[in-house]
C-alpha cells in the first residue's frame, strides 16, 4: 500500500511555471501596462489628496465563476465611466481564499472547483481573467495572501490588500513595502 500512495503521489506532482515564464506566456501589453501605471498613480494621488475623487474598492472577494466576473467587470465600468468625475473604482477580483478552517482555498489553487486542486491551471486562468478586466478598463484589486503567489500578478495590479489574518505578518508587510502599487491593511482578528 505504501508503494501504492507514493506513486500515485508521484502521478499528481507538477512542476509550476516560474512567475517569469507566466508573465512571458500571458503577458501585460504595453498599452495596458501603461493603463495599470496610471490607475496606480490616480490611486495613489486620491490616497495623498492631491486628487479628490471617492476611491471605492468593490467586487467579489472571492471570484470563482469567470463569466460572472467578467459580466460584473463590464458593468461596473459602465458605471465608472458615468461617475469618473467624483470616484474611482477598483475592482476587487481576489483568486486567494483566506481560511481558518478547511474548506476551498480560492480559484488560484482550484480553478475547476473539483478539488483537484491543479495549481498550475489555476494560475494560467487567474492571470488570463485578470488580464480581461484590464482589458475592460477598470484597475484591479487582489488580497495579497501567499507570498509564493505575489511575483505572477505584482504587474496587474493597481491596488493590494492585506487581510485581517496577515495584516501582522512580518513576511506581508514586508512583501508589501516592495510592491509598485498601494496596499490597504485590515484590522488584526481580534479588532
């Protein structure tokens, strides 16, 4: 039996893509690239005042069915362009689902929602969905959760936020003072 389950294990291992070969694979043109360096700077000039637009930070908190996302997507861009003169919206488009308990751990490690748990698709998938709301035109938001996960989407994102189970990480903190862009911390557990 013990020969059984270590070749099996052996079957279900799988080598992830380096967040290189993925940003070569499903790459940020450089119009968007341009697009996310704004949304960056528009974010951070409302965040120091010098901009006195409403930033408001809205959508799932956990996507998980990418029709849906993207039907939000265009509907709150819609909605952007009707208000752009008095808020800013961020779409929040988190791939990560913190948990204290088990149950499924985000759309990045389990995109078929079949528990099993192919990683590696799951960040094909989250970086080409993400890639489709910048293409919309709004700028994206994710929760910043696993340390390994952050170098395969650090391009996309215009805003980052760090959970009310990290936000007294060291190692988050950390990761967060090198990102190009704002991040937002939660209040701790226990308030």
């Amino acid at each position: 039996m013990n020969a059984l389950n270590t070749a099996l294990h052996a079957q279900q291992e799988t080598t992830l893509v380096l967040p290189q070969q993925l940003k070569q694979q499903l790459p940020l043109i450089a119009p968007f690239a341009a697009q996310v360096a704004a949304q960056r700077q528009t974010i951070e000039n409302i965040l120091n005042g010098t901009d006195s637009r409403l930033l408001i930070v809205t959508g799932p908190c956990s996507i998980h069915d990418e029709a849906a996302v993207l039907e939000y997507a265009e509907k709150l861009q819609k909605l952007q362009q009707q208000v752009q003169d008095h808020i800013v919206f961020v779409m929040r488009a988190y791939i990560e689902k913190p948990r204290t308990t088990v149950g499924w751990k985000g759309f990045l490690y389990d995109p078929n929602l079949d528990g099993s748990n192919n990683m590696q698709l799951g960040l094909e998938k989250s970086r080409a969905l993400y890639l489709k709301i910048i293409a919309i035109g709004l700028p994206l938001a994710s929760e910043i959760l696993s340390p390994m996960a952050t170098a395969y989407f650090d391009d996309l994102l215009a805003w980052g936020a760090i959970g009310a189970r990290t936000s007294e990480s060291q190692i988050h903190r950390e990761i967060s003072s090198q990102m190009p862009f704002a991040v937002g911390f939660k209040n701790g557990t226990d308030g």
